[in-house]
C-alpha cells in the first residue's frame, strides 16, 4: 500500500528564497498560509501549485525536485467556504458563531390509537 503524500515528501528539500535548503512541506505550508492571508486581504482569488518532477538518477536513485508557488487563477474552481484564523489557518466552522447545546430528545412510547365510530 502506498504512504500518503505528505510521508513521500518528507525528505524533499527545496531552495528558498534565501537559499536554505527546507523541507517542501514546510515551504507549502508557509506559502499556503500566505495566499490565505492575501485572500482574505485583498477579497481576490488565489492558487497554490505543487510541482515534483522526478527523473531516474544513478544507482537506481530517483531525482525529485518540488517547486511551490502561488498564482492568481483566471477561473473559479470548485470551492469550500472555510473561514481564516489570525495564524493563517483554515477552519470549517466559523469562529465567531456561538454554538449550541443541542441534545438528543427521547422518542415518545408508541400508543395505539383509539377508533371512534359515528352513531
């Protein structure tokens, strides 16, 4: 069975943009968490691409290179409504919504009805 895709790229190091090697998944989620800010900024669209390449190297290794960017989209994809925290995170419930206490209501016991006849 296959690892997810997180587990996969755990060892793939990408150039930043000073240099430094670091993992892609920590580049993707620094960049993710930029494009929420600047959606939720500017009430404009975005994207974030993931790019691995991988080709076959010496000695039977594989050479994977991973790129990440973030781009304006010229079309609305299919969307989630999901709303932003201050740490540039997502959230599926929207913080400032109070939530109820709902509970579960027991059923009443099932009667027979009675039959009235007309004189």
């Amino acid at each position: 069975m296959s690892k997810p895709l997180n587990e996969n790229l755990q060892s793939v190091r990408v150039e930043t943009e000073d240099g430094d090697p670091m993992p892609i998944m920590d580049v993707a989620g620094d960049k993710f968490s930029e494009l929420i800010n600047a959606v939720t900024a500017h009430n404009k669209a975005g994207t974030l691409t993931l790019k691995v390449a991988i080709k076959p190297s010496t000695a039977g290794a594989l050479a994977v290179k991973a790129e990440v960017s973030i781009t304006k989209p010229k079309g609305l994809p299919a969307e989630s409504l999901l709303w932003a925290t201050p740490e540039g995170n997502l959230m599926a419930e929207d913080p400032r919504q109070t939530k109820l206490d709902l509970k579960s209501v027991a059923p009443e016991p099932v009667r027979e009805l009675k039959s009235v006849t007309a004189a």
